[in-house]
C-alpha cells in the first residue's frame, strides 16, 4: 500500500487537500474519490455541471510528415478521416486484439496530433509508440507539462461562455477550438467529447495555471450549482452511459469489439494497423463473448469481477462494472458473457457473497440524457 507522500499528483492536489476532498490511491495518483459525496455530485452533473481534475490523463504529441500514416497503423480507427480540430475515439491493439489503451486522437495540425491516453497507461503506451514509430515522426509525453479539466453537465456552456469571448456553441461534438482566451488565461485548447453522457467541455491547458482556471471556473458556476466532483461521481456517470473503463470493460485480453466499442474499429480501412487481421477474424467468426447490460432484481449490487451463471448453472462470464445507479435507483451492472447469453430479456444470475442473485439481460446504455 503506497502512502500520499508516494504517490503522483495533478496540480489541483492542493486544492484537494484545501477543501476537504476524500483523497485515494486510484492507478498511483492521489485523486479525490469524492468532495462532497458521489450521490451529490453525481446528481449535479446530471441536473446542472460539475468540475473534474482530470489532469492525471497522459498526453502524448506526435509530429512529422508520417504522423498521420503512423497513428493510422497504430490505431484501430480511421485516422485520414480527421479534419483540422477535430477528435476521434480509437483503441491501440495487440497482434492479438487485445486492447493496449483506448485513447482520444486530436488533430492539432496537418502534421501534429495529440494523443490522450488513460493515466495508469501513460508510460506502457508511450513506450509502445515509440517502439512502433515508423517513417519521419517524433513522439513525444507531454503530460506534466499539460492539466486537463473537465466541465460537464447540461449548464456546462452557459457556465463557460462567462470565462471567453469565443463562442462555445461552435464547437461541436468531437471537436475543438485552439488559442482560447479563459478570464485572461491564454492558449487554453478548448474540446467537446465528455465521459458522463452528458454536454459539456474539456479545457487543456499549462499545469502551473490549472489552479487558476479551476477557481475562476467554480466561481463562474456557484449560482447554477457547478459542484467539484471526484472519481466517484464519474465512474457512476460513465457507467450509467455505457462508457468502457480501461482495465474493466477493456483489457490485454478483452478487444474492443467484445468491449462493445466495435464503432472505433474500421478493419476495412485501406492501410494496414496492429491487430486488424485477429479483428477482423472476430468479425468473421462472429463474437465469442461481449459485453451485456444486466439488471440485478434480487438483493445485491453486482461488482467488477463477481460471476455471471446461466439458468442452467453454468459459469458465463463476470461482471466488469457494476453500481446501485443513482440516476435509475436500480442495481445495473455491465458483464463480459457468452454471446448466445447476451441477448435482451434473458434470465441470468450474479454470484454475490457466495448466493446466487437473480438477473436479466438489459438493454444500454442504461442512461441517456434528455437536455438537448
């Protein structure tokens, strides 16, 4: 067990420790589980907004005139579709198809992009493109020098506009806006993907001003009820929208078409990538086990790495996340099963504290939001 002195912090970790946030060792970082509590900030992302740190996740910048060519081979998506500013969602694979990391691609210039790759990855993935790096290309891990904060929620623009001149409803879904100015802070990259089903933005910028910007932020949203939230609240969030975790839903040994993000991988596209052939066989053959939605309705809330049995007894598969919803008030969980046992409606059960607790099969995502 690593103690706070040992472990890596963002910027804002003083801030933490300022308010009182519940602080925990989550992938060799201290990060707050909770603020408040992870109901409470749950709810305000769904109702209002709410404020992460999530300057733990790793970036990596990769130039030169064979960037687009290199991330192309390295990815599982189709990298020559993106325009100027725009992100894509994508998995680095193994010639097996397991997944190294599922990362966001965003396209800085004709020849400059940014990787954001998951935290507890950082330096695995780093090391992984740099192995493969072919042609005229240079990589580069920027992380320490770039905070990451998160605003989400249906008054997240609203809240925003208030810090900038430039007009946020121009930036659309998966896209982003460079050189933004925020309440005199320049240079802040400004995009529009979330990791809670809801709206809201991502704000990229120089660590040594993430203190600042996270103040001026908060003090934009008191009225509207913006809420600092922690890791609590957005693992409950992503999970009510379907939203794979790294090292639950996607792992070395489960692909991302068996983790049910088969839409970020394009095996008929031209160029060749890691992994595309053991894909594409997948596809083939047809899937020997996926992620499945499930509703516990018996007593019990179902956790990563519970089993999942058929009604007939036999093992199926396992649980990778799983939670009381605080948004449906129902026990919901997502499972990596046999496929012939995945479909809607079928009888299942959960193994918990060694009792067998009655499931089914349900559709996902469990939630999705209505403010338009």
């Amino acid at each position: 067990m690593r103690t706070e002195t040992e472990l890596k912090k963002t910027p804002l970790y003083e801030i933490y420790k300022e308010s009182g946030a519940k602080v925990i060792d989550f992938g060799g970082w201290a990060l707050p589980v909770q603020f408040t509590g992870i109901m409470e900030e749950h709810e305000a992302v769904r109702k209002e907004a709410g404020l992460f740190d999530v300057s733990h996740m790793g970036e990596v910048i990769v130039e030169g005139k064979d960037a687009e060519a290199f991330i192309n081979y390295l990815v599982t998506n189709d990298v020559t579709k993106l325009k100027l500013n725009e992100a894509l969602y994508t998995a680095m694979c193994y010639p097996d198809g397991g997944t190294v990391d599922d990362m966001l691609v965003y396209r800085l210039e004709n020849e400059k992009y940014l990787l954001v790759v998951n935290a507890a990855n950082i330096e695995k993935d780093y090391v992984w493109i740099k192995q493969h790096a072919i042609g005229d290309v240079k990589v580069e891990n920027v992380s320490n020098q770039v905070a990451q904060i998160a605003i989400q929620g249906p008054k997240a623009e609203s809240i925003l506009q208030k810090l900038t001149d430039f007009d946020l409803s121009k930036i659309g879904f998966f896209k982003f806006a460079q050189g933004i100015k925020l309440n005199g802070i320049r240079n802040v990259l400004v995009s529009r993907t979330g990791y809670t089903g809801e709206d809201g933005f991502e704000l990229y910028l120089e660590a040594e001003k993430a203190k600042e910007v996270w103040k001026n932020v908060l003090e934009a949203g008191k009225r509207e009820g913006l809420k600092p939230c922690g890791l609590g609240a957005r693992d409950t969030l992503r999970f009510e929208a379907r939203l794979a975790l790294y090292g639950q839903e996607l792992t070395k040994e489960v692909s991302p078409l068996e983790a049910g993000i088969g839409f970020a991988v394009k095996t008929n596209k031209e160029s060749d990538f890691i992994g595309k052939e053991a894909l594409k066989t997948q596809k083939e053959e047809g899937l020997k086990r996926k992620i499945a939605g499930i509703e516990v309705t018996g007593r019990g809330i179902p956790r990563h790495g519970y089993k999942v049995i058929s009604e007939d007894g036999k093992e199926i598969g396992f649980v990778t996340s799983g939670t009381h919803s605080p948004s449906l008030k129902k026990s919901l969980g997502l499972a990596l099963i046999e496929s012939e046992y995945a479909e809607i409606g079928k009888g299942l059960s959960v193994e918990i504290r060694n009792k067998k607790i009655p499931a089914n099969v349900i559709k996902t995502p469990f939630y999705k939001r209505i403010h338009q």
